[in-house]
C-alpha cells in the first residue's frame, strides 16, 4: 500500500503541520512526564490502527528511554504489572477518550476520578490536550495511508524546525 497523497508536498498541508507541531509542542513541553506522553500516543495509535504514529512513539518512548517490556505491554497494560497507577489513569483516559463512538458514557467517572488522583491541573490539561492531538494525528495518517517502518528519533521535530 503507497501512501496516498504526500502531506509535507503541499503547501496547505506544511503550513496546518507547523501549527499542529507548534501544538504538540506544547504538550511536549509541559509537565506531563514524556514516558506517559509517549505511552499514551501509542496507546491511542494502536487502537485507531495507525502504523506511522506506532512507529513514531514506539521510537520515541525509546530513545528517551522507555524499556522494550512495557512497549510491547502498552496494548495489553490491564493484564501486566508493568505501569504505575497514574499511567494507568492516563491509558484508560487515552482508550476511553480515544473510542468515543464505541461507549455511550465517553470518558466514565471512574477513569476521570483516577486522573485528577494522580495528575495537578497542568498535567490533565496536557493529557486531555494529548489525546485529542494524537488521534488527530492517527487520522491524518490513516487517511493518507501513511505506512509506518520509517520514522527515526527526532524526525517530526526536525522537519517543523
């Protein structure tokens, strides 16, 4: 499968991609630790299929440290041991936040009590911010059949610098 339409050829697609960089980049900066950052936009990209964001942050978690054992449990986190309660608030805000069409209630009580549990204001604004940029992300991705097995560390950075 080729990539449908390249994004970064077209002058009104790199123009909305440095905004949405810009974006991101305020998550990226914030206060929300960069390992749930990472762990949440894999999370999100796995459920909505996305082969280039699954690349992207399984790399990124990566290069910034991440050990392979919790990468490859990120799809399964329910059934390890591996992550700590507040990213486990944070995945189930990714899938619940993420499967909107599949559950009536959107994002339950529950998994919002366990967030503001363990994250201040600043961090749930970025989480909450996170999850709906990256399923932007998955979607602008998908759509165009931007296939995954590419990425290198750094590359998105680099590109709207």
């Amino acid at each position: 499968m080729d990539a449908r339409f390249n994004m970064l050829d077209n002058e009104i697609a790199v123009k909305f991609f440095k905004r949405f960089a810009n974006a991101s980049l305020v998550i990226h900066q914030s206060p929300l630790p960069r390992s749930t950052q990472e762990l949440v936009s894999l999370r999100a990209s796995q459920i909505n299929g996305c082969g280039w964001c699954i690349d992207m942050h399984t790399k990124e978690a990566a290069a910034a440290g991440e050990t392979p054992v919790r990468l490859n449990l990120v799809a399964a986190w329910r059934e390890s041991t591996v992550f700590t309660e507040a990213e486990r608030a944070a995945l189930a805000l990714a899938e619940e936040g993420t499967r909107l069409a599949d559950a009536h209630h959107g994002v339950s009580d529950e998994t919002w009590a366990q967030v503001r549990k363990h994250y201040d204001d600043d961090q749930i604004a970025a989480l909450v911010s996170l999850v709906a940029v990256i399923n932007a992300a998955n979607r602008l991705a998908v759509i165009v059949h931007q296939q995954g097995g590419s990425y290198e560390p750094g590359m998105f950075a680099a590109a709207f610098n």
